[in-house]
C-alpha cells in the first residue's frame, strides 16, 4: 500500500507547481511583473485580508516596483507606486477608466434596480461623446461643491449645528472620542446636506448607517449573504430616503442634494433608486471626514507644541465686541481659519498624509502599454494605493513616519523649506476623480477643531495610544463665563489649498 502522507505530498507538490507554470505561462513579460507569487494567485488575497492597505505598503518596502502585478484566481490588479506612472495613469481617463467601475460598484451595494443600472451604464464612459448620467456626474455635482454661494450657505448650517452642540456641552463629560465625533460629524454633515427634513434625525437611520457601511464590502464581493445587518440596515435607509424625496424635502436642503437629484431626474432613474443611490453618497460624505477629525483631535490634543502652535493662530483672528446685553461677544470667522491659519490647516494635511487608507481605483478598458513600457490587458483592475505615495522617503524626505503637524507650511524664503511635491499627496486622489467634496469635509473638521481648540480641553481618561477608540475627559475652556460665541462663515471664493490641483487654479 504506497504512503499516505507521501503521496499527499507529492500531490500538493505537483499541484504546486502546476499553479506556478500557470501564473508564469498566462503572464505576458510585457506586462509589470507579477509579485506575492510564493502561494499562487491565493497569496495577494490572503495578504490582503490580513494587513489591508498595509499590504501594499509592505510590499512597496519589500520590491521597490514603480508597478507591479497581482495575481487572483480570475482577475489581475496592477498596483501603481511611482508618481510619475500615477500622473500618466490620470491622463489616459477614457482607457484607465473610473465612471464604469462607479457604476458597477454602486450597483452592488445600492441594490439599484436594472432600469436604474442600465441608465448609469449607458455611454457609460463618454465613448459616443459628453452624454449621459456617469460620465456628466462630477461636472453635474459640482455647484453644489466648488466654493462659492452653494458651498458656503452649506457650511453655514453645518458650522451652526457644531456650535450649538459645543454650546450645550456646559460641563466636563467623559465620552469615548471616535462615537462622539462619529455622532457629532453625522447630524451637522447631514443636517447641512439634506436639510430641515433631514432623515439622520431619526436616530434609527443614524444607527443603521454606521451597520450599512462595514457590509459593503461583501457587497461588492457578491456575498450578501454574510452582509444580513448590513443589508437590513440599508433597506431601512432606503424607505427613509424615499419618503424624503417623493415629498420633495430635498427642495429645502441644500444645493448639494438639488444638482444631484435634478442630474438624476434628468436621466429618469427612478425615485426608490435615487434613494438608494443616496445611500450610497453618504457613504462618501461622511465615512473619510469622521477618522480625519478623530485623528486630528488624537494629534492636537497629545502634544502640547501642537495644540499651542494651532490656538495661537486663531487667537489671532478671533475679534471681541461687547454685544447689545453687554456680554462679551467672541467671533470666529471660519473662512479665515482655512486662509490664515497655515500651522492649523498643515495639521488636517498631515493628518491626511498619515492617516490615509485611500486607494484610487481605474478599470482597464482595452489592452494599453502603459508609458509605452507596461502592457495593462483589458478588463483588469488598476490600483494607487495613497498609503503608498505618503510613505515614500523620495517625495516626503528622512521623517517621513514621524508626524510634523509643520509639514505643509509654506515657507517662500526659509532655506530650510520642507515644502514637499504636492503631487505626492493623494488623499483626495486626483485628475478627473478628484474629491469634489474636499473643501467641504475640510471646512467641516477645522471648524471643528477650532470649536474644540478654543473652547474646550480634552484629556484621556488612560493614558494609551489609541487602537479602536480612547476615552477622553471634554472639558469647557475655564474661560470668562459671560463668553459668548459667534461662528461665522462669510463668503468664500477663495480655495483653501488642499491638492495639487488648487495650488494650480
Ligand atoms: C476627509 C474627507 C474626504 C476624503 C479623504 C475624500 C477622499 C476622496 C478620494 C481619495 C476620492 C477619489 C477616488 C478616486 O480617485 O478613485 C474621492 C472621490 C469623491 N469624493 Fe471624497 N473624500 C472626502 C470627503 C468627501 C465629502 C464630504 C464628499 C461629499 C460631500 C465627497 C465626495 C466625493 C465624490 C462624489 C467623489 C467621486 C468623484 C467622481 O465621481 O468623480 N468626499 N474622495
């Protein structure tokens, strides 16, 4: 009788390199070479279940690649690291393509219906010209983002809602920092956004929104079965948005929600699928700006040099004027914030550099010789993984793992300026993907922080660093009691500069 173990060996050993020929024979050597190829086309996928955006970080440490291959049982992701390949891959947008992947995307969480999927997928990518709802969505939402009237009248109710929550925190409390910022972040975001009838009132769709958000995921991974929560919590969002606009709510919130349901209307998706698509949205409108703010609050108040340099610039702008009851009337305009305050606005920049997991996304439309050097084949994922260009000693210099709240100031004469290459950094990704919602979320967190600099302290209750959330001591300022505040914004053409794109414009 031959060996048992023996022949299960063999087996796995012939299997083995079975596999291995495969991964070689099907890899055109025109193609970025293939890495994690130790346990074929599993190995990425276990790594990547395991570390996440790490991976990619570990990887760019171990290989040095300016773009490599990674190879699944049934597709191939070519990762990009080199700035200059990212800057060709942004300028080939029809071929490396980003409005088919949206749509697909937002198919299999939203659960929109085919009517609805098949209008997103029509002209899809502008192939037959500029027509139809993908490819017309960033340039049809804008108005409601790019600063100017539309922009700022939103964050006008959302710095009001942070204020009259910072106004009713009258007594030192202990929370647990990231749920408190979590809920903070949601109803003025949301109030801003969709207004008087804004559905997160009702603490139900709040709740069910942060139980949405981890099942996404498995959505696009075509696994709703393991998503139950997840999708129970959806479909319950999606009744609360449906109700919202079959009464024409959206016609009291802001300019953000009008452009996107008229865009939506105008290509005659139906209103439960515009509700879904909603879903979808929030989704992009808060889940980035809570880990900024909670990273930043993490950073301002655990280093004293950080926290002082930050108050000092805004006890410069902050004015005092007796009001009408005699009281001490402070003001804080928020748009100045984001133009005179270098130090507090380098802070959210270098919280964004550290703390970054965004990765752009592009689908490979038709075989494309990338930089006439690297053949992409058709239907394969491309990837840019920010973590990786933030963690780049080239672009960032020797302290690139250390957090200099300094990094972004723009020093003209000082031989000693750190300025770094803006294209290094992506948390807002860039060329035609580029967020159209960064001057909100960023207006959002440094009004904020400023609230919180200026009026609060805020101690941990252990002392440790964080890992999921840290509980902290929120203590009103100590000062004169007869303080008033007045958080304003006033008009603000002006753009803060966030990404390379705004230091252009
Ligand atoms: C700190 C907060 C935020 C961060 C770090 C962030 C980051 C990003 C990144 C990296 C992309 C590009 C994805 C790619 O190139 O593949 C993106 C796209 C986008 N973001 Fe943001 N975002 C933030 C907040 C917001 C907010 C508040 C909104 C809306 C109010 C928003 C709306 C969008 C939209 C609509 C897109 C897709 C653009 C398109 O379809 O072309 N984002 N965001």
């Amino acid at each position: 009788m031959p060996n048992l173990p023996a022949s299960v060996i063999s087996g796995f050993m012939v299997l083995y390199g079975l596999f291995q020929f495969l991964l070689r024979y099907t890899q055109d050597p025109c193609e970025p070479p293939p890495v994690a190829t130790s346990i074929p086309f599993l190995g990425p996928i276990i790594g990547l279940m395991r570390k996440q955006h790490r991976y990619y970080v570990e990887l760019w440490e171990k290989y040095h690649l300016p773009i490599y291959t990674l190879r699944m049982p049934d597709s191939r992701i070519y990762v990009v690291n080199s700035a200059a390949l990212i800057s060709n891959v942004q300028r080939q947008f029809k071929v490396l393509a980003f409005p088919p992947l949206e749509a697909k995307l937002s198919a299999k969480a939203c659960a929109s219906s085919k009517t609805a999927h098949e209008i997103l997928m029509t002209n899809v990518n502008g192939d037959e010209g500029y027509w139809g709802y993908s490819i017309t969505f960033h340039n049809a939402i804008l108005p409601g983002l790019s600063p100017g009237p539309g922009l700022d009248a939103m964050n006008r109710v959302m710095v009001q809602k942070i204020s009259a929550s910072a106004d009713r925190l009258e007594k030192p409390r202990t929370v647990w920092l990231y749920e408190f910022i979590e809920h903070e972040i949601a109803l003025a975001t949301t109030d801003s956004v969709y207004g008087p009838a804004n559905p997160f009132k009702d603490p139900t769709v709040e709740q069910r929104f942060w139980k949405f958000r981890p099942a996404i995921m498995l959505l696009i991974m075509d696994l709703p079965m393991f998503a139950k929560e997840g999708v129970e919590a959806r479909e319950y969002m999606v009744k609360a948005f449906t109700k919202y606009f079959e009464s024409h709510a959206h016609n009291e919130g802001s300019t953000l929600v009008q452009v996107r349901y008229e865009h939506s209307r105008e290509h005659k998706i139906p209103v439960e699928d515009i509700a879904r698509y909603e879903v979808g949205n929030s989704i992009g409108i808060l889940t980035n700006t809570v880990p900024a703010s909670f990273w930043m609050m993490y950073h301002l108040f655990s280093d004293p040099v950080v926290l002082h340099d930050c108050r000092n610039e805004l006890l410069k702008i902050v004015s005092d004027a007796p009001d009408a009851n005699e009281l001490n009337l402070r003001t804080l305009d928020i748009s100045q914030v984001k133009n005179s305050c270098p130090i507090l606005v380098s802070t959210l920049q270098e919280v964004l550099r550290v703390h970054t997991v965004g990765i752009s996304t592009r689908m490979v439309m038709e075989d494309h010789m990338l930089d006439n050097k690297y053949l992409l084949t058709k239907g394969s994922t491309l990837m840019m993984p920010g973590p990786v260009q933030h963690s780049d000693k080239l672009a960032w210099g020797p302290t690139v793992n250390e957090f200099d709240h300094r990094h972004f100031v723009r020093h003209k004469d000082l031989k000693d300026n750190k300025r770094h290459n803006p294209v290094a950094f992506r948390a807002f990704g860039g060329g035609t993907t580029l967020c159209p919602g960064r001057h909100f979320a960023s207006t959002e967190i440094l009004a904020f922080m400023a609230i919180m600099i200026l009026r609060f302290g805020v101690t941990p209750v252990k002392m440790k660093a964080p890992d999921e959330d840290i509980e902290v001591r929120i203590t009103p300022g100590g000062e004169d009691k007869n303080l008033k505040w007045r958080i304003v914004v006033t008009d603000s053409e002006k753009r803060a500069p966030l990404s390379v794109e705004d230091l252009e414009s």
